[in-house]
C-alpha cells in the first residue's frame, strides 16, 4: 500500500519490522523486548517529519509541504514510541 505522507511512510516500516519478528499489539509493543529498534527507528522518523515541517520541506508522497495534520500525527507518534521504546 503506498503511502500517503511521510508519516504514514514512517508507520508502514514499523508495522512491517513488526512483522518480521512475529510481534502485534499493545502487547507486542509493550512486552516483546525485540520491538525497540523497530519502536526507537518510528521515534526518530517522527523527529524528521517535526523538523521537515518546521523546515518547510515538501512531502515527497503528497508533492505539498508537510501538512498541519501530518504535523500533529507526528508529534503524537514521537511521544507515544519515544516512550515505548525507553521502555524496551
């Protein structure tokens, strides 16, 4: 499924790296300990979609700068999984 902003992008990888190891849910983010990297890589992502919307970057997947809503998707994601990922 294509993307449809770079967030989205951003969740696709992680739900993918999931994947691979076999983890799902809450109780896969919160519980499997080989979730971190997959949970700290989504973090950092969310981290360049902060500053590229400060930046004033394009959106490679929407060809528009970095949306409001994209913005806070982000913002949202970086707290929770920066989180999420301290904790494994």
């Amino acid at each position: 499924m294509r993307p449809i902003d770079l967030i989205d992008a951003a969740a696709q990888r992680h739900d993918y790296a999931y994947w691979k190891i076999g983890a799902s849910g809450v109780k896969g983010a919160l519980f499997d300990k080989r979730v971190g990297a997959a949970d700290a890589q989504l973090a950092i992502d969310a981290i360049g979609v902060i500053v590229d919307y400060h930046r004033g970057t394009i959106d490679p997947y929407t060809g528009k700068p970095i949306s409001e809503t994209t913005y806070g998707w982000a913002v949202k994601v970086e707290a929770l999984f920066g989180d999420i990922a301290v904790i494994n």
